[in-house]
C-alpha cells in the first residue's frame, strides 16, 4: 500500500462492470491505493448500491446487462441529484461515443484496453478537483462536533477530544455521509484492509469510540441492528 492510502481511505468508489475478472482486478487496485471499492455487475444492482448509499466516484461501463450506464447516470443525475464523478470504462471508443458520454453528464471517458494506472490518476485527479471545489478534506462537522482531517483533531463543543487512530478513522468515514448507514464490512476493510480481526475487534473500537464522544456530550452514533453504524440523533 503506497504513502497516499490514509489520504484516500474514506473515498468510497462503486464499480460498475460486468466483466467479473476485469472488476476483480479493478477492486484489487483500488484497495491497492487505499479506496473503500464495490463493485457491481448490471445496470439493476448500481441503480439498487446508489438508493441504499452514497459513494464518492462511480467507474462505469456503457454496456451493462439490465440498465445500460446511460440509463444509470441518469439516475443519478436527474433522481438522486448527485454531481458525484463518474468516470465511463466502455469499450465504445469513437469519437461520438464520447461526445455523448460527456454530453449526457460523464466527468472522464477511458476506454478499454486501458492501463490500470491511468485509471488510478484519472480517480485522483478527479478526487483532487472535488475537494478542491468542496472543501472535502478540511473540516467536517455534524451537531457540536468538529473534526480537522487534515491535522486529525476532533472537538465538541470547542473542547479538543484525543482519540485513538482507529476511533478517528471511523468517526471520519462516518461524518463522511451523516445519516447514511456505514456497513461493518465497510468499516472493516477501512480499519484493517485484508487482515480483518475477529467480530469483536470492531465492535469493542465502535464501543471505546462512543465512551470518549459521550464523555464530552456527543451520543450521535446509532447501531443498526445487524448491519452497521450510522449518525443519527444526539449530535
């Protein structure tokens, strides 16, 4: 894993691509560089992952089976409302394939055969250019609590709170989308990438995390039954 992963670890980045071999190794080099990656089969499953949860880039192929990509970026164009970066991996490589994936809402165009490593610069730049534009990286806040990613501090109600590096990165994942469930696999594989613990190990971080916030008023983390954790009421 190079020097940038702990940059992107909260990005969450959902593939969609029906060519299992070519998403197997898609998903391999994402996790590589340190990204929360899912991948997806059909136009159906992406339009389902999309409704369920919020992800930070979507790679997407054309020709799906179910919904094609068109019909998926539309949804999230027109239903969800998201500008989040879409980046269409087709095999469609004329010139007017690309002047309608551009036209229809994509952020980058690559066709395929491509090089793994054009497709990780391509995600950061495009990564790069939307924290630039939203201010991703400096602060996140929700309620009374105020985090700095960049220099990892974290205050409530203006008084710094000293948490451990695990209780930080779930904390930060979790105010990375406010409201939205963050799956226990999500946030193991942002914890331990391959070496996933035994079940308990999330659960006692989770725990040590809500003593140190509620030590200082913040009960904002809310346990969904069997599936993970999300902020919710108490902020």
């Amino acid at each position: 894993m190079n020097k940038d992963s702990a940059y992107y670890s909260a990005y969450s980045i959902l593939v969609v691509e029906d060519d299992a071999p070519l998403a197997g190794n898609l998903l391999t080099a994402l996790e590589m560089e340190g990204f929360l990656a899912d991948v997806v089969y059909d136009g159906d499953m992406a339009i389902h992952a999309l409704a369920e949860r919020t992800f930070d880039l979507l790679v997407l192929d054309i020709g799906l089976p179910g919904k094609d990509g068109y019909h998926v970026l539309a949804y999230l164009r027109e239903t969800l409302k998201s500008t989040v970066p879409v980046i269409f991996l087709t095999a469609r490589g004329s010139l007017e394939d690309k002047k309608v994936g551009f036209t229809v809402g994509a952020d980058d165009y690559l066709t395929k055969p491509f090089a793994l490593d054009e497709l990780v610069y391509r995600i950061k730049a495009l990564m790069r250019r939307a924290d630039n534009a939203s201010g991703f990286l400096s602060e996140l806040c929700y309620g009374a609590l105020r985090m700095s990613v960049r220099n990892q501090q974290v205050w409530i109600h203006g008084k710094e709170v000293r948490l451990p590096k695990k209780g930080m990165q779930i904390l930060e994942l979790l105010l990375r989308q406010p409201g939205r469930l963050i799956s226990r696999e999500s946030l193991e594989r942002a914890l331990w990438r391959h070496e996933i613990p035994n079940s308990d190990a999330l659960r006692s971080q989770v725990h040590i995390l809500r003593r140190m916030l509620a030590e200082h008023g913040f009960t904002g983390i809310e346990t969904v039954s069997g599936s993970g954790w999300r902020l919710g009421e108490g902020a």
